[in-house]
C-alpha cells in the first residue's frame, strides 16, 4: 500500500502563486508515472500535469504556461507550482500514482484550491 501525502493548497487572490507537494511512502523510483488532478464542484475530475520516471511531462491545455510539474527523488515527493492561478482553477486537487511493479494506481486526500477573484 502506497501512502500519498498532499500539502500546500489554501486561498490567494487571481494572479498569485501555490505551489503543492505530494510526498510518497515509497521510492519515486518504484513509480511510471506521477500526477495532479483536479475536480471542481458538478465537474468531473481532470488531469492537470503528470510526469513520467523519464522525466517527460503533460499538461493540461489550460494551464500550459502556468504550472510546472517536478520531483525530487531525494525526497519521494511530486510537486505542481501554479502560478498566474485564476478564479478557474478552484478545486480540490488530487495527487495520483502509478507504481511500476503493478500498474497499480493509488491516490492522495486531496487538497483544496481556492483561487479568489
């Protein structure tokens, strides 16, 4: 069992700046593939950024640009620095796994996102 913990979600205005982590129970190296999601009040859950074990990265159209997807293997955490946020990217986001042993995806508590106007 994989233990995701999610950290640096809060409330800042339009324009500014957060930057989430999300610390893994295990080796980062154990792990194919690493993710943000979010899900918004009525919407469904969607992909923000992911980043592979090689390094390659994926975002969102919506916040290309704007947020950076990283790791530290030294510290077995995922982390999504947002910046230039708007009222639009309000949300609980979501930190996901999935381990390259078995494909198996695990997921964290979510943390909440709120984005002032």
């Amino acid at each position: 069992q994989v233990q995701l913990a999610e950290s640096g979600g809060g409330l800042v205005q339009a324009g500014g700046s957060l930057r989430l982590s999300c610390a893994a129970s295990i080796s980062i190296f154990s792990m194919n593939n690493m993710g943000w999601y979010r899900q918004a009040p009525g919407k469904q859950r969607e992909l923000v950024a992911a980043i592979t074990s090689g390094g390659s990265t994926i975002y969102a159209d919506s916040v290309k640009g704007r947020f950076t997807i990283s790791k530290d293997s030294a510290k077995n955490t995922v982390y999504l620095e947002m910046n230039s946020l708007k009222p639009e990217d309000t949300a609980v986001y979501y930190c996901k796994v999935i381990t390259s042993a078995s494909g198996a995806e695990y997921w964290g508590q979510g943390t909440q996102v709120t984005v002032s106007s």
